[in-house]
C-alpha cells in the first residue's frame, strides 16, 4: 500500500488544496503539522529547503502546485483530458498567483500602510479574481455546476479554499458570493456540503490562516 506524509507548518496557506483534495478523494495520509521551531532542523532535508513537502512512500515531492496536481491524479480529480487538465491547472495556478502575491502585505510594519495596501489589493486583484471565476465558471459546458469537465476536480477545491481560506483576509467570505456571483455562490455551498469535506472541515485543527 502506498504510504502519504503531508509535511508542512500549523497553517492552511498552500498545504490546505492537498489536503481538501486527500479529503475528498478519501485518501489516508499522515497530516505533519511541524512546529516552528523545528523547522531549521528539517529545511536542509527537504528538496527545495520549502515546505509543503509530500512523501510518497519515502520519496519526496516539493511545490504545492505540483503535490496538488499529483494527489488530484491519485484521486481521480486532475481532469480527464489534456485540455481538462490545463483548465484545472490554469484554475489552481491562478488562484494560488494571487496568494503569492499579497504575502508582502502581510509583512508590512506599518499599520496604516497595510491598511491602504490591503484595500487596494482586494480591489485590483481578489475582486478582480472573483469576477473572473464568475465569468469563467458560468461558461463552463456543465451550466457551471464545475470549472472542468462533468465533474469535481481539484480547481473547484482550490476555489472553494480560496473563498474559506483567503479572501476573508480581505473582508470577503464565501456566503459574500451570494448577491452578485451566483453561480461562484453555488459552487462554494456545493462542495462545503460534500460530506467528505464536511467531516475534514469539522475535525481539522483550527489555525488562523
Ligand atoms: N513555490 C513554493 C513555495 C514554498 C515556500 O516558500 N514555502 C514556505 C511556507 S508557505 C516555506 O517553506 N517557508 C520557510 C522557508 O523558506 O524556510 C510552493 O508553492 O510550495
């Protein structure tokens, strides 16, 4: 049997799509939550020096984007074309762009910069993402019941994160969807509601971000 160990800090940030997607596939892993400070005694064993890592029966995998993908294949989620499998990842690679985008703002010191930075960032690019995924779902070939396909794939997982984990950052949270992006709206109640992903989001451990 293949053996799973999802490595990475006490957050959701970039480890949180794989683990929706191990969730949902119904996939067991071992969930390595590492401590701060034992990081520096981990980095230089890791490929990249970065985490999430994936182990897969010992070998390693670094890049969220790429762990991602490759536990969405496992699963069955990846998409089941070639152009399937672009659309999923042109999904997740945009959505996951703007969240390495805004991590200079959240370093900023000075508090009243931050919070014109942050104003300034949800307008030109999480708003400007939300409409995007609006657009983008609603011409989708299933009546925008999913971004890709016949069926959930790993981009309405990333999508679903990006509405519970990031944009309320931004003062903006999945049931803000409801007035003025439908079908975004239905997609994010659709996939809280699988009861997969209600059970891992009822029992996973809490963590501000
Ligand atoms: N492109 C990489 C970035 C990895 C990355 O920078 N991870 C951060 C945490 S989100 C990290 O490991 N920081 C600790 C360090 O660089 O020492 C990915 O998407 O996995």
């Amino acid at each position: 049997m293949t053996t799973y160990k999802l490595n990475y800090f006490p957050h959701r940030v970039t480890a949180e799509l794989t683990r929706l997607i191990f969730a949902q596939g119904g996939i067991d892993y071992e969930d390595n939550r590492v401590p701060t400070e034992e990081w520096p005694a981990l980095k230089p064993k890791m490929p990249f020096g970065t985490m999430p890592v994936l182990e897969v029966n010992g070998e390693m995998i670094a890049e969220s984007q790429a762990i991602a993908a490759f536990v969405a294949e496992v699963t069955g989620m990846r998409g089941d074309t070639p152009l399937e499998r672009a659309k999923a990842t042109m999904v997740c690679e945009g959505v996951h762009d703007i969240l390495v985008k805004s991590y200079p703002i959240f370093e900023e010191k000075d508090e009243e910069k931050k919070k014109e930075k942050f104003t300034k960032f949800r307008e030109d690019h999480v708003m400007q993402m939300v409409k995007n995924l609006e657009k983008l779902l609603s011409a989708s070939s299933n009546s925008g019941e999913w971004f890709v396909g016949e069926k959930i794939t790993y981009a309405d997982l990333a999508v679903f994160d990006f509405f519970d984990s990031f944009t309320p950052h931004f003062k903006f949270t999945g049931s803000d969807l409801k007035d003025d992006y439908p079908k975004l709206s239905a997609l994010f109640e659709r996939v809280k509601q699988l009861p997969k992903i209600d059970a891992w989001l009822k029992k996973r451990p809490h963590s501000e971000y």
